[in-house]
C-alpha cells in the first residue's frame, strides 16, 4: 500500500473527525463558501441524475443533499467515523434509505461496473491525497460516470500562497469563541506563528515546480506512530482540464471556490456573514467572480471541475 494512502487512512480515521467536519459551516467563512459554491453547481447539473457516486463523502454534505432531492447514492469513503456521522445526519433528514454507505479508498473502485453510475462526484480534494495514483485514481472516477463527473482537488496557484502565509487560517474562523481544538489552537498561536515564520523560497519553488506537497517528512512522523497531515499533489487548471479531457470528459467548466473571498479581511466576512442580506448578496457574487476561469486557479483551496461524459 502507497504511503499516501496509509497516512490518509489514519487522519481521516481519527475518532473526531466525522464530528469536526460536519461543523465546518457553523465554523469556517471559506468553508461556507466553498460548500456553497459547490451546491449551486451540482444543483444546476441534474437534469437526468438518478443515481450518484460521492466518494470521498465525508460526513455526507453533498450525499445528503442530492438523496432530498431523490437521487440514489452511494457514500464512499475511507473513514468509519466520517461514515457513521454521515448516517446519524442522513436519518436525521429521513434520506437514509437513499443513501448506501461503503468504506474504501479511492484507489480501488473495482467493484463498480462502467458508467454505473449517473453522476460522480468527489469534492475537498480526496483525489489529491491519493498521490502517485491521483490521475488513475480520476480515470477510474470517469469510468464509473455514466452522464457526469463534478470533482474538486487541491489548487496549485491557490494553495502556495500559504507558504507564504502560516495564518491564513485566521481570516477564515466565524467565532473566535468557538468549542472547536483547531479555532482554539490558531486563535492562541497566532502571534507565535507570526513571530517564527521565515519565507522559504526553495520549498515555494518546488511546490510550484511539481505540485507536491509533504513527503519524507510525513512517513517518517507516519513511521514514528504519529498522524501527519496527508501527502497532497496540488493540480494546476490546465493539468486537470488536460487529464480529463484524455480520459473522454468534454464542456470542461471549471472554477475556484474562495477566490474572491480571500482578498477580504476576517472582520468585514464576519459582519457579511452575520448579516442574512448581505451574506446572501456576498455568496451570490463570489459564485459569478469564482467561476470565471480567469480565477479559477486562485480557489482557496480547491479547483473545481464538472464536465460531460
């Protein structure tokens, strides 16, 4: 077993993360963002969608919200608790009986047949953690789409900027206050990370060069018992457009959930946020400004994709 996939298998595996993840929106701005984004583009995309393949699911954000809308889906993902929070959440909305849960990791979809099913869709950068198997790992997504395939992997151009930036995170946190561990570590370590941050243009130049972020570093701490955060190859837009179009995907459309949003300070989102007007009137524009491929590149964290099979 690739390295990639064993370290993704232990962070994802960890006992809190279906319940963290299921509260993204209630604690991250760029979160609301990019989910939304996310849901206008599949909600725009289902004329003759019956059946849905979600993998890499998570705690069933978008499974949940095509199975209301009466498709049939398949929630695959390689973390239990993930699984078990996304069926607590789908009985609660009474689309459990629409949803199949399966645990497996994307580099294996072998079980599926050819265009089985309607829809594939895959969002917040699974693909990109299956690193050296990311351009198999979209093949095999491809085959199994029967009509269309919507994904999202990490942004090259989007996410270099944090190498330059150790506090990104902090434009982002809804409430200061929140019972969240990571709001809570980023709000307290802020002016640590600030006073020990040096630019480091060796490693900005290498991501850039081969979109690989992590590696010896994460197997030895993997090696060592430690949960190290997943190996990740970042795509550029033209190499993802590029390795769909080979493998038959066509009308590519793609964007970049969060891009107008992070030239914005942390207090104007929270007030846009808190106000229901305006935080409608802000997520309406971010959706046009994000999917002008113009911008595409600049995502936050994810470049997104839907295309015709």
């Amino acid at each position: 077993m690739d390295y990639s996939r064993k370290i993704s298998e232990r962070q994802w595996n960890l006992p809190d993360k279906g319940e963290l993840e299921s509260r993204r929106e209630a604690t991250y701005i760029d979160d609301i963002i990019q989910k939304d984004h996310i849901q206008r583009k599949l909600l725009e995309n289902l004329d003759g969608i019956c059946t849905v393949f979600d993998g890499g699911a998570g705690s069933g954000r978008f499974s949940i919200l095509l199975a209301k809308r009466g498709c049939r889906v398949t929630h695959f993902d390689i973390s239990r608790p993930m699984i078990d929070k996304a069926l607590e959440l789908a009985e609660k909305e009474g689309v459990s009986d629409r949803i199949t849960f399966v645990k497996g990791a994307l580099e294996d979809l072998g079980a599926y047949r050819d265009g089985e099913f309607d829809l594939v869709m895959s969002f917040d950068a699974p693909v990109s953690y299956t690193y050296p198997n990311q351009e198999k790992v979209i093949g095999e997504l491809v085959r199994i789409a029967g009509k269309r395939i919507a994904i999202s992997v990490s942004s090259r151009l989007g996410s270099l900027p944090y190498l330059a930036n150790p506090i990104q995170k902090n434009q982002f946190v809804l409430d200061e206050q929140a019972d969240d561990p990571f709001v809570r570590w980023i709000v307290e370590n802020r002016e640590q990370m600030i006073g020990g941050f040096r630019f480091n243009r060796e490693n900005a130049e290498k991501v850039l060069g081969d979109g690989l972020m992590g590696g010896e570093e994460e197997i030895a701490q993997y090696e060592q018992g430690g949960t190290p955060w997943c190996i990740t190859y970042t795509f550029m837009p033209d190499e993802l457009e590029s390795i769909l179009k080979g493998y038959g995907v066509r009308n590519i459309r793609l964007s970049g959930p969060g891009a107008y949003g992070r030239t914005i300070p942390r207090e104007i989102l929270v007030r846009m946020m808190n106000d229901p007007e305006q935080r409608k009137d802000f997520l309406d524009f971010c959706y046009r400004y994000d999917s002008n491929p113009y911008v595409c590149g600049m995502g936050k964290d994810n470049l997104l994709a839907v295309g015709e099979i």
